[in-house]
C-alpha cells in the first residue's frame, strides 16, 4: 500500500514537470530569435509607401528591412537578453538594439529596450560567444521602468503583444518632453512593429515606420 502511493505520487509529479508550461520570459525571447524581413510588405506596398524615411513624419512612408535576433549573455542586464540587428537594402546595418525580457516588482512580465552607446564595437557580432558578456548598463541607453513595454502572452510558441504605457514620457535631444509609443505583436510566425515619438504638441519627432507598422515573415 505504502509503496503504491508513492510510486503514484512520483508519478503524477513527473507528469505535472512533464506538463508545465514553459517560463514565458525563455518562450517569448526564444520565439523572436532568428532572421526576419519584410520583403513582401516591401514588394506589394503601393508606391506611394515607397519613399525614403523621413524625421518628423511629413508624409506616410516604409522601407525594406530584414531583422536578426541573438540570445546574448548580459549578466548585469538580465537573463533573458537578445541583440537585435536590423539591415536595409544596402545590406548595411540600419539600426541595433538590446531588448531585454524581465518581470517587475509585480511578477507581470516588461521588455525594455536600449541602444548601444559604442555600437559599431558589436556590429555583425550577434552570434560570437560572450561577445556582450561584459556590457553593463552604463553601456546602454534606456528609458526607465515607466517605458518599459508591457507583455502580454496570447498562447503557445511564445506569441505575445506588447506595448509602451500611455504615461511614458522622455526628455527628447531637443529637450522637449516627447511622449513614446511601440508596440510589438508576434504570433503564428509573423512580426509586426511600430514605434513613435510624439511632441507635446503633438507632431511627431519620429514614427518607424513613418506609415503602417513593419510586417516581418521568419526566414530562419
């Protein structure tokens, strides 16, 4: 009798190991690692999509562009870490980025996004072991828990829809108060993103893209 319930309640441990749902901080960042671009967005977007960016937003515009995520170790940043590449046309690269996945004070799970203060150091270097092992937040540029992304899962393969808090604010370079909005949403193999800075005036210092949000397939 002993030995039964015992053995059963091993059992019904080892099922509930076997069953739980996975960390959705290791789901989310392993979901977005890889290649992905926008090329059909690109190729099917109306001609009056295709124009070059532009600062301020004067007009509706989008551009090509392909996006790399690596998990990278940042010990001092967080555990759940990606260096996020994106390149143009040209090939050359557009932008880079550090996105970090965290809980907050109340479990809810936040992304935050920073920029690389010295990023041509790290540039093409995504995949390199410990090649961002040493960065620390002195390295980065941030924007403070008040903009930190929040996330939301939507079910399996990690897809979740995140966005900036309405009460963001920063201190733009011109040193008016600009008010940030993104939002990311990735489910079922797809990628859209949008991000934006709107003045207190309400004309944006910049919107990327300046029209719909970017599409991205995986390609990898």
């Amino acid at each position: 009798g002993v030995r039964v319930v015992r053995a059963l309640a091993l059992a019904l441990a080892l099922s509930a190991c076997a069953t739980a749902a996975p960390d959705p901080l290791d789901a989310h960042s392993n979901a977005l690692v890889g290649t992905w671009s926008n090329a059909r967005q690109w190729e099917q977007a109306p001609e009056a999509l295709r124009r070059p960016p532009s600062v301020g937003h004067p007009y509706d515009w989008v551009d090509y562009q392909a996006a790399a995520f690596y998990r990278v170790e940042v010990p001092q940043i967080g555990a759940h870490v990606l260096y996020l590449e994106w390149r143009g046309e040209d090939e050359e690269i557009s932008r880079q980025r550090i996105w970090s996945f965290r809980r907050d004070a109340s479990g809810a799970v936040r992304m935050d996004f920073f920029t690389l203060r010295a990023p041509e150091a790290l540039a093409g270097r995504g995949s390199e072991p410990n090649a961002f092992a040493t960065l620390t937040p002195a390295d980065l540029i941030g924007y403070g828990d008040a903009c930190a992304l929040r996330v939301r899962g939507l079910g399996v393969g990690g897809a979740f829809l995140a966005d900036i808090p309405d009460t963001c604010r920063i201190t733009a370079r011109s040193g008016r108060t600009m008010a940030l909005t993104a939002q990311v949403h990735l489910d079922n193999g797809a990628l859209a993103y949008q991000e934006a800075g709107v003045l207190e005036d309400g004309a944006f210092a910049f919107k990327v893209p300046g029209g719909p949000p970017y599409l991205f397939a995986r390609t990898s």
